[in-house]
C-alpha cells in the first residue's frame, strides 16, 4: 500500500508549510488515473497526521476524472481508463487531466498576537 507513504509525505508537506501553526482543514486533488486510491489516502491520513501540526485536520479530497486530447483529430474526452481510444480509432492521447496529485489548499489557525 503505497498510499501510506504518500500520506505521510502529504501531512510532513503540510505540516513544514504551517509553520507551527494548527491546521484545520487539507484539500487534496487525486486524479482517477493517478493510480492512487483516494478512500486508503483518507484511512491512513488521521493516523499519519497524529502528533503533527495537522493532527484533527479535517480532509477534504476532490477526485478529478481522466481526460485526454486526441492527437489526430483534436477532440477532448473522457478517459476513464489509461487505455481508452478517442472515438475516431486513435490511440495518441495526450493526457490533460486525471493523472495529478495536488495539495489544493490547506486552512490554518489564526496566529493568536
């Protein structure tokens, strides 16, 4: 499970971002062909997050379905799978979306002066 180490990335990312600071909420974008599976990020993220800056941090994951652009006709569509074809019969298909693992946005605790 590859997904653990990459939580533990996440939340150390995370955490040397803060600064110190509490963090109160962790977006992540997790693209369908991204080969990551988003419900094993969420089931390791709380205890990974245990005893660092991000700890009770609420996680918020927004999965991002494949797309592609064919490289013979131009068209735009879906690819559900590494493998799908454009609907003309090409199989040059520049990936535009699906294949990313961002950290969007995270909420911070205000400083207290």
């Amino acid at each position: 499970m590859h997904e653990l180490g990459i939580t533990q990335n996440i939340v150390a990312i995370v955490s040397e971002a803060a600064r110190g600071r509490r963090v109160r909420k962790v977006t992540l974008e997790i693209g369908a062909l991204s080969g990551v599976m988003p419900e094993a990020i969420a089931f390791c993220f709380d205890v990974v997050a245990a005893g660092t800056p991000v700890e009770g941090a609420a996680l918020d994951i927004r999965k991002v379905e494949g797309r592609g652009r064919c490289g013979t006709c131009g068209a735009e569509f879906a690819t559900p799978t590494l493998y799908t074809s454009c609907a003309c019969g090409s199989r040059r298909i520049e990936r535009i979306a699906g294949e990313e693992l961002l950290i969007k946005t995270m909420e911070l605790e205000e400083e207290v002066a």
